[in-house]
C-alpha cells in the first residue's frame, strides 16, 4: 500500500502550489508515472480521491501519461527503450526485460522510467485576482 | 466567473525521496558509518542473516540496526539480544521504509563507534523498491520456500539491488524448488547473487565477507541510479 504514502505527497504538494498561487479551486493533476515506478494508478487515483476531499482539490480531475522505462547499457552503448516480456492480457502491465535489448548485457542502467512528477495543474482563480494571475 | 489557468509544478515524488536519501548518505558519511539496505520478502531469513553477521563481526566492526516493521518491536529485541543499538521504525500501515523515515531515525541514532549500519526494510518485493534510504550497498533476500520463480517475478526490485542472496537453501528439496534458477534470475537484474542456508552455513562466509567490505567501503556517491 506505498500508493497511500505517495498520494500524501502528491496532495501535500498540490495543496501547497494551489494556496501559493492564491488559487480557489484545483481542477486537474497531471501526473507523468514511470513504466517501472511501481504505482499501481487505480490505487493512486482512489487515494488522491479521498485525500483531497474538502480541500482545494475536491473532486478534481486526475490524468496521466506513462513515461517508458530506458536503459543504457554499461556494455555496448545502447540507449533506448527496454523489451517486455509477454504476459496474458489480463496483467497490470507489461514485465520490462532490464537486458540490453541490442547485446543481451544485464550490465544496464535505468535512464527513464521511475518518475511519479507532478508535471502541472489546473487551478480556478476568484475573478478579482485575475490581473494577478494573467 | 473564474479565470482558469495552468500552473507548472515539476515535482517528482520518487525524486523527492531520493534527495532526502541522499542527505542520509552524507550524515551517516560525516559519521563515517556504511548503512545496508535488507531488502527481501516476508520469512526470507533478513533478520536471521543480519544476526548472524552482527555476532561473528562484532569483534572488529562497530555496528548497529535500525529495524523498519509493521511493528518493529519483535526484531528490534532480536538484534538487541546480540549488545548492538537498536531503533525500531514502526511503519503501522506502511509497506516499506522510505528516506524521511530513516532520516528521523537517525537523528534518534547514537553513531558513535559505529560503522556499520543495517537497515531492515520491511518484508515485500515491491513496495520498497522505488524509496532510496541512503545507503551504501542495497541487498535483496529471497528464499527457496516462496517458490523459484519469485525472482522471475519482481524483475524491478533485483535490478534496483546491488546483490541478491537466495537463502534457506538447506530446504529447497523438500520444497522442490531450485536455488540455481533463482540466482540464474537474479543475475539478470544485479550483478552478484549467491546462495545462502543460516542452518548449514553455506554461503555465509560469502555474506560476512560482503558485510565487512561495506563497512570499509570508501566514502562518495551513489553508484546506482
């Protein structure tokens, strides 16, 4: 259950951007998640769900876009994505195969893929700090 | 009426956590202490292997324990029994520790004389994977009785350690599991593995080696990203 720890921080930081700015209301979260950050985003969304409730951020809206897993490999030098291992549909996700994909190498290095950044959010200003805010 | 706008914020949680492991890295270093990092699944043997190595170096290295558990009190009488320092970290809900938890740990930590810390994360594959502490070597315990393919199956986690032991070996007939397979997978993700039994003594040399080495290792940066 990390995802209720990382919710807390998510929401801790929201708030805390919201209230600075001199926002009213936090209307969307936009998230960027690593394939290989080991959040499982339903779990993620509840928590935030519940964290948020009578706060600024009530019922706003959570999106989200994965950020593949890359490798460099300490071997020959590729740089790029990992393979995946195929699983049955009904997975979470795809397995990444941490071998370099080019010479088979465990010898790699994750480059990308284990963020979970709070990339922006959409706040509503009250109309008389709109000079402020534009 | 409301005006509507974006704000950017560009804060990375998992980042976060990291930095703050990274000012654990310097306090222990100022202090001159190595902190490991015992990561592994519920009942693989963590405790079992962190007593061992506390009584057979306790002559020559300085070490104590800080002990993250749901409720960390059962461990932390473990360790204590064998005269080193303890501070339990209580987790109550949490599956894992992570740097802001340690951090208040430490500052609970008397350090002096010690050299060595062992940090025992809580049992789980997964949870602890993406929280750096600040620590020097990062070790991941397995054993045979959760099934060969439990390395198979957490292919993050091993990539993130920096060894793998796959203990209870003196069992895996009788679970008909095979050890050689477990570290065969593991050494896909880490670059050392090897097999270990707390009641035969196999590989334990190997452990009480790894452990001294930490303890000497010289101070600077993280190597893994």
């Amino acid at each position: 259950m990390h995802e209720f720890s990382l919710a807390q921080s998510v929401v801790e930081t929201v708030l805390q951007v919201a209230a600075q700015h001199g926002a009213s209301a936090v209307e969307e979260v936009n998230l960027e998640v690593g394939e290989v950050a080991l959040v499982n985003m339903q779990q993620l969304e509840w928590h935030i769900r519940m964290l948020t409730q009578d706060t600024l951020a009530d019922g706003a809206r959570l999106s989200w876009t994965s950020v593949p897993a890359t490798i460099l490999c300490l071997e020959c030098g590729y740089q790029g994505e990992v393979r995946h291992r195929e699983l049955d549909p009904s997975s979470h996700w795809e397995m990444p195969i941490f071998e370099c994909p080019a010479c088979e190498s465990p010898n790699t290095r994750i480059l990308s893929g284990r963020e979970l950044r709070i990339v922006d959010i959409q706040a509503r200003f009250p109309q008389e700090r709109e000079a402020d805010n534009a | 009426m409301h005006d509507v706008s974006k704000i950017y914020v560009g804060h990375d949680v998992i980042e976060a956590n990291r930095a703050l492991g990274n000012q654990n890295r310097a306090w222990l270093e100022q202090r001159g202490v190595r902190a490991i990092n015992v990561m592994g699944a519920i009942g693989s043997g963590k405790t079992s292997l962190i007593e061992l190595a506390i009584e057979m170096l306790k002559a020559e290295v300085g070490m104590a324990v800080m002990a993250g558990d749901v409720i960390a009190e059962f461990d932390s009488e473990r360790f204590r029994r064998h005269g080193v320092r303890v501070v339990p970290l209580n987790t109550g809900k949490e599956c894992h520790l992570d740097a802001h938890l340690v951090q208040h740990g430490l500052q609970e930590l008397d350090l002096d004389g010690v050299e060595l810390l062992f940090v025992e994360n809580v049992g789980n594959l997964i949870c602890p994977s993406d929280f750096y502490l600040g620590e020097h070597l990062r070790v991941i315990v397995v054993s045979v009785t959760e099934g060969d393919d439990i390395v198979a199956k957490h292919p993050v986690i091993f990539k993130d350690a920096d060894v793998a032991i796959v203990n209870k070996v003196d069992l895996a007939e009788l679970v008909s599991a095979d050890p050689d397979k477990m570290v065969r997978d593991a050494l896909a993700g880490v670059p050392r593995a090897f097999k270990t039994s707390v009641r035969t003594g196999e590989g334990i040399q190997e452990w009480i080696q790894l452990v001294r080495e930490t303890a000497r290792q010289a101070p600077g940066p993280e190597q893994r990203q």
